[in-house]
C-alpha cells in the first residue's frame, strides 16, 4: 500500500517531444547526440566522397579553406552587380560628358607660295607688255568713222570740233571723231570715238576727265538695249562735277568695242586688243563715249543721255559695223 502510495504521489515524467530537424540548441548547435551523420556525396572531380572531399555544396579555396558555393556564387553576383552599376554609372558619365571639337589645323599657306609666284610674274609681265610693247603706227587705212550719220534718231548734227594736238600725240589714234548733236529740244550731246589698233591709244576715263577738272560723282554699269543687237550692251554711267567751281555737272556713258566684244572697264579692253594682237587678229578698237550737260533732274538726265546713246547706236549698226556689232 505505501509502496501505490508513493506511487500516486511521485509525479509521472511529461514525456519530451520529438526533436525536429529545425530545432537547435541556443548557441545555434544541433545537439551532440542528435547531430545525423555526414551523408557520403561524390566529389566535384567524381567518386564518392572519402571524408576529406567537400560535399558537392562546397569547394575548396586555395589555401585549401573550405566554401560555401551558395556563398561563392552570391559574392559573385554582388561583384557582377557592383561591376554593371559601375560601368552603367560610367556609360552616363561618357555620355553627359561634352566632347569639344578639336580645333582645325592652321592653313599651310607655304604650298600656295609658288602658284602664287607664277601668277603674280605671269601679272607683272601682261602689264609690261601692255604698257611698253611698241605702238603700232596708226592706221590710215580703213577708217570708217566718217560714215557716223549726221542724223541719230531726234539728234541732229550742230558741229565737228577737233581734238587738241597734245592729245593726239599721246593717243596716237588710227583716227576719231568728235561731234555736237542737238534734239528739237534744244539739248545739246557729245559723241566722241577714237579707233585704235594698240593699247596706247586708250587712257582710263578717270585719269583724262580729271585732267579736264571734272570729278566723278557717280560711276556705275548700266545695260543699253540697241535695236539691232542681239543681247544687250554693257557700259559705264557717270556723274560729272567740275573742279573749275562753277558748279557745272554732267553726265556720260562709255563703252570699249573689241576684237572679242564689249568691255565697260579700261584694263579688260587694253588685255583684249593685246591678245588680239599677239594672235595676228585685226586689233583695232574703239572706244565710244556719250555727254551731256546736266540738267538738275538725275532721273531725268540719266534717261535722256540713254536715249542718245541708244539712237546713235542704232544706227550705226547698219553704217558702221565695225563699232557696233
């Protein structure tokens, strides 16, 4: 009876349940007696794992530590993120950066030295010519200007004046000619032509109006249309103002006819008779100019030389074809 007693008063053990894999002990350790064996496993170079060949879930460093691929593998793809972060982050950077343009290499100006040379010689030695060759003895021979008719248009001839013995000794012209005409309004125009077979016998306008004490106060190319030629005709309009201090203005038109057509400038005309003369052409030329005294009114006296110098061309086209071709 005391034997049940103690029994019944000794408390009956609460039986302890089944450790599970996932329980540990509190430093984290499975216990001693409860820790299941290493499961045998092939090696990563093949076989069955002895005991010193890690599982297949490990490798081995080369100091021969131990390592987990899960962590192996984990740190590689951080370094493989770290690495594309970085080269994203640089790609931005090279792309937000500004590229400045190099600076264009300085012009080797030496290369062009002798080009240059030649071309200023070849310069140096036209204007030579133009100026020193030997003046051909003028031309007596096939002059033609006497048959400019006295009537142009509404222009009607008022005198004949001759040029100055000073001036032909310089020009030494094949021949020229030099008249007043006078339209039923009473204004008067100059026409003068000299024809000359060298380039001495052409001055600059400039220099022999300035010679005169007239001053150019407007010089510009104008187009005059000449019934009678196919494509109109280029020439120079001026505006004269007399150095006398008179007050006196007057307006012109020039032209130079060649061998190779029709020039508005000086030099052009002298390079077109000389090379017309080197090729064994006949060189003669001339050189037409138109004036008349101005009126006040420049629009007015602008169109009124114009229609002189258009109605004496006209009609020399069919007398002198020569000058007006």
């Amino acid at each position: 009876m005391e034997e049940m007693k103690t029994r019944a008063e000794s408390p009956e053990p609460t039986p302890k349940e089944p450790i599970g894999e996932a329980e540990v002990m509190g430093n984290g350790e499975l216990p001693e007696d409860l820790t299941p064996p290493a499961p045998p496993s092939a090696s990563r170079e093949g076989g069955v794992d002895t005991g010193d060949t890690p599982s297949p879930f490990t490798e081995r460093g080369q100091g021969g530590e131990v390592h987990s691929l899960y962590l192996v593998e984990k740190e590689q793809g951080v370094r493989a993120t770290d690495d594309h972060s970085a080269n994203g982050t640089t790609a931005q950077t090279t792309e937000s950066e500004v590229i400045e343009p190099r600076p264009a290499p300085l012009m080797d100006w030496k290369r062009f030295g002798p080009p240059i040379t030649i071309l200023g010689v070849l310069t140096i030695a036209l204007l030579l010519a133009i100026q020193f060759m030997p003046r051909g003895v003028p031309k007596a021979e096939g002059q033609t200007l006497n048959k400019v008719p006295t009537v142009l248009g509404d222009w009607n001839l008022l005198q004949e004046y001759s040029v100055g013995e000073a001036a032909l000794r310089e020009l030494q012209p094949d021949e020229y000619l030099a008249r007043i005409y006078v339209n039923p309004q009473g204004e008067q125009a100059d026409l003068s032509i000299i024809a000359g077979s060298h380039t001495g016998a052409f001055h600059s306008p400039q220099v022999c109006f300035r010679v005169q004490n007239w001053e150019f106060a407007d010089n510009r190319e104008i187009t005059l249309n000449v019934p009678g030629l196919n494509e109109p005709l280029k020439a120079r309009y001026v505006e004269l103002v007399s150095l006398r201090g008179d007050n006196q203005r007057a307006v012109g038109i020039y032209f130079y006819s060649t061998p190779f057509g029709y020039r508005s400038d000086t030099s052009s005309a002298r390079i077109y008779l000389l090379a017309a003369r080197l090729a064994g052409m006949n060189s003669r030329s001339y050189f037409v100019r138109f004036l008349k005294p101005a009126s006040g009114n420049p629009e007015r006296d602008e169109e009124s030389i114009k229609q002189f110098a258009e109605s004496a061309l006209a009609e020399m086209v069919k007398t002198n074809p020569e000058v007006v071709r």
